[in-house]
C-alpha cells in the first residue's frame, strides 16, 4: 500500500547509512512495512542492498545469516557435514504464512523485529540457541539470544536506532537431532502453535514453543525429561495467549501433546 506520510526514500551502503533520522525507519523486505498505514514514519531507509553477505558458514561449524537474507534463501540453505538440524530451516521457514511474494521478499531480520508470536524465524533462531548481533547507533554492537530479544506478542528490546545486523547459530546446535510441529487453526492461517526440539551431541535437550506463547518458551534439559516432567513443564509455562487464531486453553493442550510427540520422535532418532 502507499505510505502516505512517507516523504523520504534511502538506501543504506554502509553502517553510516543507518543512522537514521528522527520518523526514519529501516525498511528489508517491506512486506509488513507496506501493508498497513506507518503514520509515524516520513522516511525509510532500505537495507536490501547494503552488501552483506547472506550466509557465513563459520570456521568453527557455526553460521551467520545476515539480516537481510530473505526467508526463501535461508530455507534452500545448503547443508554443512554432520547438520543434522538442517530440516528445520525449511521447516520454520513454512510455518510462515505467506504468498510466493512475501516469502521470496521477506528477510530473516524483519520477519525477527516485527517480533510477531508466529514469526516462524524466532521458531527456528530459538531452537538453534541463535543469537541476534545489533548494531547500535554509537558505533558499539551487542549479542543477545532471540528467545531474549523477544519479549511479547509484536514488542522485543530494540532500542531506537539499534539495527539487526545477523544471527549466529552455534556449531553445537546445528549438529543436534532436531523435531518440529506445527498447527494452525486455518489451512491457510497464521501459525497457533510452533514447537521445536532439539538433541544435542552432549545429551542436552531443548524444547522450544512459539506462536502459542506470546513471547519465546525455551525449556532446557540436561538429559532427556520423561513424559511427566515435559508434559508439566508445558503445561504450566506462562504466556499461552487467546486471539482469532486461537484460544489459549487450545494452545497449551496442542503444546502438550506436541511436547510428547517430539519427545517420542527424539528418543527413537538416537536409539
Ligand atoms: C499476508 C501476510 C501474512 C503474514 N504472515 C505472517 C506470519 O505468519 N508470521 C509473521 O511473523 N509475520 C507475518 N507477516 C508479517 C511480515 O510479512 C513478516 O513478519 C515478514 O517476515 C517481515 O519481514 P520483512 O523483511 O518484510 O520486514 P519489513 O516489513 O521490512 O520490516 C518489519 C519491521 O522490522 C523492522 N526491521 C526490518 N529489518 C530490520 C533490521 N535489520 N534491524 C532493525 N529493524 C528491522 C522494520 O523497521 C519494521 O518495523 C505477514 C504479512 C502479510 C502481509
């Protein structure tokens, strides 16, 4: 749609070209910026072609995804040896909802700051343990887990003029057994439940819940959890939230069938 209040239109090539002025914001993929009115924003200040590299395989098994990188991208991601959590790229990457158009335009970072429960690139960057580096306007960075950043249903702790710059996946997640489902009330609709799990090498195990809580739920494990402890902790997580989409006692009861489900699958993908 026209951003009518809209008056100014920059690309950034370089950090300096992101300090934005005031009623300026960063504008990726745009399509959540032009779909509703911005009556706050009179500039935008588009990243697409800033030149950062999409995708940084690490010398040390990790992975950076630049900001940037459209979802499309991320989920025909070439696997590296021994990824064993490489299916949950594309998988996170479906559980958006979203026309040919949005997926190929959206990016991974503005699927993140618009920080929506069902932003199906928290899923996958909260079951990874990825962690967001930002760019702050004083020239300093700062890393923080995803499952921090975000911190409810369409709020996280940007602060005005910090831009997302990548997100790094450690090596030790990306080598771990992984599971996921996903529900929608709709064939067509939003996301009501997305959750993860994760076996590490080393035993550990996460379990991830999104789309049904309206912030990140991350439970971690040192080993296995039995059926009960899970299904408890689950079950008693906060956050499981009611709109159009879905009722919260629908939420957590879906959660905690998933939560068995994922675990069954886990327990037999090493045994
Ligand atoms: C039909 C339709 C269906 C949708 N379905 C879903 C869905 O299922 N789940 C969901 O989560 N969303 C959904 N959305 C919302 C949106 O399209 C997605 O969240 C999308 O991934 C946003 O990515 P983008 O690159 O287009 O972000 P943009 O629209 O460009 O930006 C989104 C926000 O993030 C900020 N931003 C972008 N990049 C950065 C950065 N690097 N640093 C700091 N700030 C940044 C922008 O200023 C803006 O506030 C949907 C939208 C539409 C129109």
């Amino acid at each position: 749609m026209d951003l009518h209040t809209v008056t100014g239109y920059r690309f950034a090539h370089d950090r300096a070209d992101l300090a934005l002025a005031p009623g300026e914001r960063i504008v990726a993929g745009g399509t959540w910026m032009f779909s509703e009115p911005q009556i706050d924003v009179d500039g935008l200040v588009d990243i697409s072609r800033i030149g950062w590299p999409a995708i940084e395989y690490r010398p040390d098994g990790g992975l950076r995804i630049a900001a940037n990188c459209p979802i499309a991208e991320l989920a025909a991601l070439r696997p590296q040896s021994g990824w064993r959590a490489h299916p949950l790229f594309a998988q996170c990457a479906h559980a958006l909802l979203a026309s040919f158009k949005i997926w190929n335009m959206a990016t991974v970072g503005g699927n993140i700051c618009r920080s929506f429960a069902a932003a199906s690139m928290v899923s996958l960057t909260v079951a990874l343990d990825g962690s967001a580096h930002i760019w702050r306007p004083d020239g300093t960075d700062r890393d923080i887990p995803v499952s921090e950043l975000v911190t409810g249903n369409g709020t996280n702790t940007l602060e005005s003029g910090e831009v997302l710059r990548a997100i790094d996946f450690p090596a030790h997640a990306l080598r771990g057994t992984t599971a996921f489902r996903k529900i929608a009330l709709a064939e067509l609709g939003r996301s009501g439940v997305v959750m993860t799990g994760r076996l590490d090498e080393d035993g550990t195990v996460v379990v991830g819940i999104t789309a049904a809580t309206e912030w990140p739920t991350v439970l971690r494990y040192p080993s296995m959890p039995d059926t009960d402890r899970l299904r408890d902790d689950v079950g008693s997580a906060a956050g499981y939230y009611t709109d159009p989409l879905g009722a919260a006692d629908w939420r957590r009861a879906t959660s905690m069938v998933f939560a068995e489900e994922i675990r069954a699958e886990l327990v037999g993908a090493v045994s």
